[in-house]
C-alpha cells in the first residue's frame, strides 16, 4: 500500500505560528523533506522532533521528486517543508505534488502560514479579490511581459521581494503602474515586523535613502474598475466611429449589434451611434431601423 505525502506548512517566523496537526504529522511521518535542512533542523529541535530529513529544493527538484515517490510507493508517508510558510507557494513543492498525482500517490496539505495571505490582512487594502505574483523573474523581457499584464489588473496584487532588489522592483513598479497606494510588509511575524501603508512613490524615497532589510511582500492596490473604464472609453476616441463600427462587422457581428457594442464602448446610447452614421451616409444607405 502506497504512502502520503503531507504538505505541511511551518512558521514565516514565529514559532507560535505552527500547528498541532502539523506538529503531529512531522512527529509520525517517516521522513520530511525539507527545502533547506540546515534551516529545518532548528524547527525540529526546538519541537523535539527526530524524524530524518532530507534534501528536496529547486535545483534537484525533479530528479529527487522521483526518489521521493519510489519510497512513497514502498510505502513511506512523507512530510514536506519549505523555509517557512506553505509549500507549494514559490517553491518546489508544486512539482513535487504533481508528480505525486501522476504516480497515483495520495497528497494531502495541512494549512498554516502564508506569507502572501498574512501580508495581504495586513495591508489595509482590498481582500476581496487578489493576484499573487510571488517574484518577478530576473529575465529582462519576461519581466516586461508580466508587468505589462499588471498593468489593468483590478485585483489587490501580491508580490515577493528581496531586499538587496526591492528599490528597483518599485521602479519598474511605478514606470509600469503609476504612483498606486500600497502597503510593504518586512518582517512578518516577527519582532520588528512593519507594515508601510503609503505609495511606491513614497517608498523609492525612503529606500533611496535606508538601506531595505528583511525579506518584503508588497501588497499593490489595483486599478479602478471606473479608471479602467474611462482609459479604455478614451482610447476608443481615439478612431472613428466607422472605424470602430468596422472592427465589429469584421468580427462578424450584425451592423445593429455591432452599433450596440460602439456605443457601449464610447458610453453613449446606441440612438447617437445611429443617427450619426445616418447623418454621415447618403439617404437610404443605411438600411437599419432605430428599434
């Protein structure tokens, strides 16, 4: 019979923060994986818990996945756990429990610690509705591509940062999104954490000037359903009418459909769109009722 792999969320810096169930589970697995052992041995011992570890982080991620899942295929249950926080949450562990799926081996996560989650209550800004980014990638272009996607996002945006990066993430930030409110959060859990509702403007400043310390999460407002509204309105003011009835026709649309989307689109009623184009053609042209 085949073992489990337990997905078990630790501290993002608190010790306070871990859970029984988790406690337990590292107590009666029969071996933890843990992202950096050398970090996970000073949880373990504060815990009292003797069960062995290996390795398992992103630069032998697929080629350890597999031995994991042969001794969990014998058998073994397995615990896996990151530095801190939940795995599978930039990290590795999502390979690894893919894997597991594809082998048919059973997988089960024990909540706990986020810091995308944590960072997120704590920023005074939308909960509602959220995009987690983790980090933005060191390539030049995927970079772009990625903040440019950001860009229209109406959901609160999440992000991890190092601090040694944070002064020309914020730049590219404010290039790509403007001057947005936000919150970083430095420290979560921890005795000196700190959360600074402000601006990235105002942010750039103060880290221009002090040096950034501790890992960040920046939690980023997103933009206004009315803001995006009136970009994409001017934007359409910025063509014809004919030339943006013209875009819908080529879609397929029916001239009266595609007179309804124009006027939706420019925020207008569609008795504008047509008296204008009424207005613009010759007498009996336009075949379309007002109706």
């Amino acid at each position: 019979m085949s073992g489990k792999l337990y997905l078990c969320a630790t501290p993002i810096g608190n010790l306070e923060d871990i859970t029984l169930r988790v406690l337990r589970t590292l107590k009666e697995v029969d071996l933890i994986a843990a992202e950096d052992t050398r970090n996970s041995i000073k949880l373990l011992n504060h815990f009292e818990i003797k069960t062995p570890m290996t390795s398992y982080h992103e630069y032998n991620k697929i080629d350890k996945a597999y031995t994991l899942i042969e001794k969990m295929q014998s058998g073994m249950n397995i615990a896996l756990i990151t530095d801190a926080g939940t795995p599978g949450i930039s990290d590795p562990g999502e390979e690894l429990a893919a894997m597991c799926y594809d082998a048919g081996i059973e997988v089960t996560s024990l909540p706990g610690p986020a810091a995308c989650i944590t960072a997120l209550t704590l920023s005074g800004l939308s909960t509602r509705r959220f995009a987690f980014e983790a980090f933005l990638p060191m390539d030049k272009k995927e970079r772009r591509e990625i903040l440019d996607e950001l860009v229209n996002e109406t959901r609160t945006i999440i992000m991890y940062e190092a601090p040694h990066k944070l002064v020309r993430t914020l730049k590219d930030l404010k290039e790509t999104l403007g001057n947005r409110r936000m919150t970083l959060c430095r420290e979560l859990t921890k005795k000196h954490e700190t959360a600074f509702h402000t601006t990235i403007d105002e942010l750039i400043i103060r880290y221009e000037n002090e040096k950034p310390l501790g890992e960040c999460v920046l939690v980023i407002e997103g933009k206004s359903r009315q803001e995006l509204k009136e970009e994409e309105m001017a934007s359409w003011e910025e063509i014809s009418i004919e030339e943006h009835m013209e875009i819908y026709e080529k879609q397929g649309f029916s001239r009266k459909d595609a007179m309804k989307k124009v006027a939706k689109d420019r925020g207008v009623s569609k008795r504008e769109i047509y008296q204008y184009l009424v207005l613009s053609v010759p007498d009996g042209f336009y075949p379309l009722s007002q109706g």
